[in-house]
C-alpha cells in the first residue's frame, strides 16, 4: 500500500461550497433513463473541445447530493475541470435529486433506497457514456465520493446487483473511491451485493483515496477490507492521508464540524480540505487512470 508522507494543514480563505452548474458552456444538463426500471435521472456531462475518441469518468456524489439550489457542489466541479483538462469528459448523475432526495445521510429512510439502487445508476450511466459519440467505449472510469465511493465498490463487484444481466461487453476500466462508506467486508457483502462476506472481487482495479483522520467513514473498516481482498489478490489499492479528515480533496474549505450530521459513533464529522493530501491525490488519480488506459 502507498502512504502519503508529508501533509499540512495550510489556512485556507472559505470561496463557497458550490458553483452555478450552467456556469460553464463545456457542462450540460441532459436526462438518463435507466433501462431496467425507466427511472428518469437528471445528469450533467462535460466533453472536452476539440477531442475524439475520449476516455471518460461517471460521477458519483456523496449523501449530501450533488448540490442544492440549481447549483453543483464546487468539489465535484473543480474535479470535472480537472479531468476535462487532462482530456476526459465526464457524467456527473443526481442520484439523490431524480429520486426527490435532498440528504441522504445518516439514518434516514433514503439511505437503504441509495445503496440498494445507485449501484444500477452506475451503469446507466456507463451505457450512455458508450453509446454517445467521440467517447472510448473502452475506457470509462467510475470515480465515487463517501455515499458514492461505497456506492463505486458495490457497482464494481462481479455479483453487483446493479450490473446489467447481461454484463456489458466492456464494464468499468477502473475506479476511484474517496473516502468510502460502507467499505468494510460487512457492508460489501449481503444484501446489497450477492456475495457473502469474505467473497466480494471486482471487475476491474480499484483506488481508494482515505483520510486517516477521517471521523466519518474511518479508515480502519476499510483498511481491513483492503488487506483481505488483496490477500486473494484483488487489484483494490489504498492510500492513506495523515492528518486528513472527510473531503480533503474540496477545494478551500476551511476544516470544520458538521453539527447538523452525526457520525455511528454520535460525532459532528469533521470535514475540509487538506491542501498536501489534495494535491498528491490529484496527482494520484491522473495517474491511476492514465495507468489503466
């Protein structure tokens, strides 16, 4: 496993949680249908200029939605501005939003309904990433955060219960989870997944970008989880961030407590950016997907 060595905490001027989402001309509002339950699901995609045959990522958000107020959380933009200038275009779907959820945190009645059915917006969206003009069919990513970092291991696993039947020809290249819930052998098993704990393998490499100070989803399920796939030797890969908490990767988000949220353990979480961890995990993540083109 790599360990991130060197990381500071630098103070950081607060620029807002998020940004228009019609702000930028590369980023358009279109609608999914998911072919299995012809739930509508409202999404946004991104193509770079003058480019062919992109590779490509789908986004999934975490428990607090994609945004609020006819807006995108500014996370979720700067790492679609990321990817669009490294050439990938990007899906960012609303998962929460098309379902008439607002926040999905915590133990609310949309969680169970999120995990059980997120799995399948995954793959919708990989399907209308394959079948859109000027994207590599071949080399579409999956990138999750927290609620939708857990939501990437349940989609990658081989008996996910959101893969299509039949399989697409070509599934995920590789995935990306930041700071994953339910990245523990106990919630990657049953029931949402076909698999009993100490069975679950994936389709394809997978990266997990942790906090170590993360008191919201906490490394240490999800480091146990990693070392016993691995020992059956499944491409699952973490690295692990001193010092940071949950959403270091924001961008100028001052670390604070979210008092409105509890954590299992009955703790504000602790979320903001962490300037050194950010900018190796950007670095990281250009990297691992270049890697598995």
């Amino acid at each position: 496993m790599h360990m991130a060595k060197h990381v500071c905490l630098a103070a950081l001027v607060w620029l807002g949680l998020a940004f228009p989402a019609w702000s930028d001309a590369n980023l358009d509002q279109i609608d999914l249908v998911d072919p299995a339950s012809g739930r509508a699901l409202n999404a946004w995609v991104s193509i770079p200029t003058a480019a062919d045959s992109v590779p490509a990522a789908v986004f999934l958000h975490g428990c607090s939605g994609l945004g609020n107020s006819g807006s995108i959380f500014s996370t979720y933009r700067a790492w679609a501005d990321i990817l669009d200038g490294a050439g990938y275009a990007v899906l960012m779907i609303d998962s929460a939003g098309s379902r008439g959820f607002q926040r999905t945190c915590g133990r609310v009645p949309g969680r169970s309904v999120m995990y059980r059915e997120r799995p399948g917006d995954a793959y919708t969206g990989l399907q209308y990433l394959q079948e859109l003009e000027g994207i590599d069919d071949e080399r579409i990513f999956l990138i999750g955060w927290s609620q939708g970092g857990g939501i990437a291991l349940l989609a990658m696993n081989t008996e996910s219960i959101g893969r299509p039947d039949p399989a697409p020809a070509q599934d995920f290249r590789a995935a990306v989870a930041f700071y994953p819930a339910a990245c523990s052998n106990r919630l990657q098993s049953l029931p949402y997944t076909t698999v009993k704990q100490g069975r679950w393998r994936t389709v394809a490499p997978i990266l997990i970008l942790q906090g170590a100070a993360d008191n919201w989803t906490p490394p240490e399920p999800c480091m146990e989880f990693v070392a016993e796939v691995r020992s059956r030797g499944e491409p699952v890969e973490i690295i692990l961030y001193p010092g940071a908490v949950h959403a270091f990767d924001a961008p100028d988000m001052p670390v604070h407590r979210r008092s409105n949220i509890k954590t299992s353990r009955g703790e504000a979480p602790l979320v903001g950016t962490n300037v050194a961890a950010r900018n190796d995990a950007i670095q990281t993540l250009l990297q691992f997907l270049s890697r598995h083109q």
